[in-house]
C-alpha cells in the first residue's frame, strides 16, 4: 500500500541506507534530485566554456595538455551526472534544452569572464576547491546514482584544485607582473566563489527539506565557512590577499570571520544579467544545433542494429 512504501522509504533515510532508482520515492525527493543533479550536470558543461577561452593561449605544451585534460574531465563529470539523472525518468535531451531555454539553472560562478591566464590556475584554486567543499558530502547522498557519480567526481576534482594551486605556485615564484596578474585574478574570483555555495541560510528555500531526505549533508552557510578556514593558509603560502577586510581569525569560534558577499550580484547572476550569461548560452545552444547530426546518426545506427538482431 502506499502508507507501507512511504514507511519503508522513510526507514531507509532514517537508517543513513541508500535509495535506488527502483525504489519507491516521494514526487518531491524525485522533483529535489532532477532539479539538483540536472543543475549540477549543466555546471559540468557550461563550465567548459571559460576554460576552454584559454586552451589556444596557454604559455607552454604542458600547460596546455593539462587544461585539456582537465577540460575534458568536466565534459565526463557532465555525462556521469545527466546519467544519474535519467536514472529519475528524466531524458537528457530534454534537460538540455531546458538549460538552452534558461528553464533550468547552471552554477552562477560560469558567468564571469577568463580575462587573464591566471584566471585558469585561481579557477583550479578557488572554484573547484569550492566544489569539492560542496562535492564531497554528496559522496553520502542518500540517492544511490548520484553518490556513486560525486566519488568518482571528487577524485578529479581534487586533482583539478591542485593543478590550479601548482599554476599559481609558478606564478607567484615568478616576476612581479605575474605576481601582480595573480592578485587581480583573486580579486575577481574571490567573492563569486563564496556565491557558489549558494544564499545564506536564511535565505535557502530548499537547505532544510534536502537535508532531511538526506541530499543535503551541511547547509550552505556552514560550507561556505568551511571553505574559508581552508583557503586562507593556502593564501598565505601563496603570498596573496583575499579582497575582504573583514577576514579575520576568530579564537572563540576557532574560524574566520568574514564579509557579506554582495547578494545583489548573486540575484543578478542567477536571473540571467552576470557578465557571460548571454555568451555561455548562445554558445552552448550553438553547439547542441550543430551536434544534431550527431545524434541523428547514431540514432539511425541504433535503429538498424535493433533491426538486425529482430531478424
Ligand atoms: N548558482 C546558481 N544557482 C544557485 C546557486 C549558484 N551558485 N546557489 C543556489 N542556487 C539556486 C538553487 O538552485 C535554487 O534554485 P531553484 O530552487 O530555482 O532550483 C535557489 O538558488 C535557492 O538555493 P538553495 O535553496 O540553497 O538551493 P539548493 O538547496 O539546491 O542548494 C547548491 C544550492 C548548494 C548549489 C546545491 O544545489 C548543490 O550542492 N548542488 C550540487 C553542486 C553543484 O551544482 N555544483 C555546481 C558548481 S561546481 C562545478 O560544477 C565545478
């Protein structure tokens, strides 16, 4: 009955177990997981474009090899998660062309511009050490698929962190114009990535539902906290400013304390008026247009192979 199969996936919360894809799940958990996992799976890709800027430009082979490498990896991240969320009875081609009709959202952090080459090393640094900080509580994400997909992520990911930290590491040992490129990059970078977290508390509309089912680990506050306390001394070891005059150590809490980012920009952003927003979906509707003969190919030989084993 359906009193039981509520009961039984209740239990199954309750107990830290995992829900499978064949296991009965309230409309609202199903609702919750597509919004996230497709969200999550438009980052991966949109992700690709401010990185992608810099492919062409890189000052040496190896540095190139590694940002292609890296910029790939996201394209995978992307494939693994659309997968997880078909698992939900969503189609991928239909979250696609949600995201191109800006009917589902993508992180705000892939609407700002690459402007320089250290752009690249403080997106390794700051954005995918963000990520991880999200990332890594959703290895225990109560839904099975998307669990699995953020272990094998979080793998690359932290890879990705220490590339971009080992850029920079080159950079700040090298002349003082790239010093100086650095600093301006964390200028940039520094306040968009506390947005990646997400609203305060406060202002979460889904923080205490997600956490209940066991989505959510932590709220975004306290992530965006734990985020903080890790970067700093990797600032210091850099010989960096973080661009916030309120970042200070507070014994009492043994954490930092720090300002508000401007949660003005944020609405902005995510509403469709951040700096790229324009450039990243033209250009990922572009592409989805020129691939279709991609997929009617390989629809076509699906079809005729289906056909042969039939006879
Ligand atoms: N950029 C764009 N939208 C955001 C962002 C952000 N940085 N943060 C929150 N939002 C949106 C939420 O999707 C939600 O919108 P919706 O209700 O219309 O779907 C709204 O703002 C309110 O936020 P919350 O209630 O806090 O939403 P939620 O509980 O989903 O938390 C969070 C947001 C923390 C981003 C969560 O969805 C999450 O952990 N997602 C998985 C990680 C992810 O998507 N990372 C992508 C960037 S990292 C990368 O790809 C390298």
């Amino acid at each position: 009955s359906p009193a039981e199969l509520e009961e039984r996936f209740d239990a199954t919360i309750a107990a830290d177990q995992r829900v499978e894809p064949r296991d009965w799940m309230p409309e609202a958990y199903r609702r919750t997981l597509i919004r996230q996992i497709a969200q999550h799976a438009h980052s991966e890709i949109i992700g690709m474009q401010p990185e992608g800027n810099w492919l062409l430009r890189a000052p040496s082979l190896r540095r190139r090899a590694i940002l292609l490498a890296k910029v790939q990896d996201e394209a995978g991240h992307g494939m693994y998660l659309y997968a997880a969320a078909e698992t939900l009875g969503v189609d991928r081609e239909e979250l696609t062309e949600k995201l191109i009709d800006s009917k589902q959202k993508y992180s705000s952090i892939f609407n700002y511009p690459t402007l320089s080459w250290a752009d690249i090393g403080v997106i390794g640094w700051l954005v995918d050490g963000a990520a991880i900080a999200n990332q890594v509580p959703l290895c225990r994400c109560s839904y099975g698929p998307y669990a699995r997909a953020m272990i094998r992520i979080c793998k690359e990911e932290s890879f990705h962190q220490r590339q971009g930290y080992e850029s920079l590491l080159a950079l700040t040992a090298g002349t003082e114009a790239q010093k100086r490129m650095v600093q301006e990059s964390v200028d940039r970078w520094w306040w968009p990535s506390l947005m990646m977290f997400g609203p305060a508390d406060g202002d979460s509309p889904n923080t205490h539902r997600s956490m209940a089912w066991g989505i959510k680990r932590h709220t975004n506050d306290e992530l965006r906290q734990r985020f903080v306390d890790m970067t700093v001394p990797q600032a210091a070891v850099l010989g960096v400013t973080l661009p916030d005059p309120d970042l200070r150590w507070n014994p009492e809490r043994q954490a930092h304390d720090f300002g508000e980012p401007d949660w003005s920009e944020f609405t902005a952003v995510v509403s469709g008026a951040g700096p790229a927003n324009r450039q990243r979906l033209d250009h990922r509707r572009r592409a989805h247009e020129n691939g279709a003969w991609v997929r009617e190919a390989a629809q076509a030989y699906a079809e005729k192979q289906a056909g042969k084993q039939g006879a």
